[in-house]
C-alpha cells in the first residue's frame, strides 16, 4: 500500500505502477511515498488530466524549490520512472529530460551528535506536553533506541510489540530496507528502557503483539512527518542550530552510532577494521562499503587515530633499535 490515500485522476496508474515495482521483488516503499508526493500534488492542482504533461511536470519541479538538492533529485527521478511506464500506453505522454545528479559535495554531510547534545536531546524529549502522557516517554524511547542501536527511522516506526524480546535483550527489524529482516542486540540498559516504556505502553490500546510498539497520542503508529517535525522542536529546544535543508537530522543519529561505536574501538585497543564487517551486519549493510558511508573524521576519533599510529610507530623503532 501507498503511504497515502491516491486520489489525483492518476491514482489508478500510479498505484499499478507501485504494484508492477512491488511485484519484481523491490522494496518500493520509499519511493511510493514520493509518488504519493505527486499525487497529493496533482490533486492540489486541481488537473482534470489523465495525463502528465510537460507544463504539469515543469509546475511540479517549480513546487520541490524549497526542498534540498538531493530531495529535488531524487522525487524527479521517481516521477520520470512514472512517466516512462505510462508512455508504454501513451506514445504521446511527456518524458521529462533527466536533470543533473547531485554530485557527493552537494549531499547532505552527517552531523555527529556529542554526548551532551544527545543527553539534552533525550531531557528535553521527557518534558513534551502533553504532562504525565505516553509521548513524552514515547519520544525519549525512539531517540534512545535510534541513538544505542543505529537502526533507521523507518525501521523503528514499523517496530510492533512482538518485536521487542527482553528475555534475550534483542529487538527483531521485520523488513528492513532491501527487504532484509535481522535481529539486533541491545545493551542491558537500552533493554530496561524499552521495558519501562512497554509497561506504561500497555495501558493503552491496541496491545495485541502485531500492533505497533510507538504509539502517537490517537493510538496509532507513529508517523514520519510528526517525529520530524518534533524532533526539530526539540533542536529548538535544546539550542543546537540548524536549518531545513542542512540538518541535523533525525537520521543523523544513526551516523552518530557508527562514529561512536568505532570510537569506543580505538579507545579499547581493539582491532578497527577487523570489526567493520560486524558494525555492517548490525546496521543491517549488504558490505562494509556501505557502513562507510556513515563514518567521520570527528577531532575525537582523529585523536585516537592519531595516537595509534604514534604508538605503532614507536613499537615499530623500538623494535628496529632491539635488532641492533
């Protein structure tokens, strides 16, 4: 299903043509929800048109202006997939020209969060109104649970009661991105956390073990655009800068994760690159290229680095000086 309801005079192809990418195996839930986008786009317009033209498309890239390049780039190509798949019945429908890709400068660098952003992140999370409410523990859970496991946002949302299991201090990612489904263990404390939220949590409903572990204040699922936007009250709150297109971000605890946990490596003298192969499995990457991704050079992690190497150097001449 779509994220939301189709109902531009497009909504019939647009929902055949989520289905005929659903169908070849590919996990097409990112970008339904750009078409969605669209749809919800063309209904504003108020377009009697059974089809995507050259004016409709220039007006919809006009309206994506205040969104970041990458953002820009990525709902275009969508769309012109979509306009690709209707010419096959329509010689006459418009395919867009492709646009320039965003080049790896343009794209959104990561903001590592420092301990006290994170500390103050989770104290103002636990006094959102409304007081003595589940959202205000419900908040401080997601930041926690995004921050201690570095799964991804959309990943936490889907998560349902049945997929916390404290016995074993483990949480079960269902469908992941790729269609991936994992297992990740958490630390005893994160464990405890989520154990004081589902007791509060089950005294509202739905409880039944399919229905969803974070609830919103209706009882329903938690949903993208809310935790956003709250999460960047609590930016607000909590004085740390940012802007719409620049970050930080919400996923930007998920980079955190991985520089953090590459840190506490160096610190404790272990082997570094002998373990990337298990922060990619945890993170739930096809290789350990794409883990990289989510590394950065922070002063810290360059401190450590660098003492490694001085240490290394010197064991090195001492060494050297022995044979002699």
């Amino acid at each position: 299903m779509s994220a939301f309801k189709l109902e531009s005079p497009l909504a019939r192809e647009i929902q055949n043509f989520i289905n005929l990418r659903r169908l070849s195996g590919a996990d097409y839930q990112s970008q339904a929800q750009l078409l969605a986008y669209f749809d919800r786009f063309l209904v504003q317009q108020q377009t009697n048109k059974s089809r995507i033209t050259r004016e409709i498309m220039d007006r919809y890239l006009d309206s994506l202006s205040h969104l970041a390049p990458r953002s820009r780039y990525n709902r275009f190509c969508v769309v012109k997939q979509l306009c690709e798949y209707l010419s096959r019945n329509d010689p006459l429908g418009y395919i867009p020209e492709p646009i320039r890709a965003i080049s790896s400068k343009e794209a959104h660098q990561p903001y590592i969060y420092n301990n006290a952003e994170l500390q103050a992140l989770l104290a103002a999370a636990s006094k959102l109104a409304p007081e003595n409410s589940l959202r205000p523990l419900t908040y401080r859970t997601l930041l926690g649970v995004l921050y201690t496991t570095g799964i991804r946002i959309g990943e936490a949302l889907a998560l349902n009661l049945e997929h916390f299991h404290s016995q074993e201090q483990m949480l079960y990612i269902a469908e992941g991105k790729f269609r991936k489904s994992r297992w990740v263990p958490i630390s005893a404390s994160t464990c405890q956390a989520l154990e004081q939220y589902v007791r509060k949590r089950l005294q509202m409903t739905p409880h039944s073990a399919d229905s969803p572990l974070l609830l919103n204040q209706r009882s329903r699922r938690l949903h993208y655009c809310a935790v956003n936007q709250t999460f960047r009250h609590l930016l607000r709150q909590c004085g740390i800068h940012h802007s719409k297109h620049t970050g930080p971000r919400i996923h930007d605890l998920r980079h955190s994760f991985a520089v953090h946990r590459l840190l506490s490596w160096y610190l404790d003298g272990l082997d570094v690159n002998a373990r990337l192969a298990y922060l990619a499995t945890y993170m739930g990457h096809v290789d350990v290229h794409s883990t990289q991704v989510y590394l950065r050079a922070t002063p810290q992690l360059i401190e450590q680095v660098n003492r490694r190497f001085h240490n290394h150097y010197l064991n090195q001449v001492k060494a050297h000086g022995g044979k002699k």
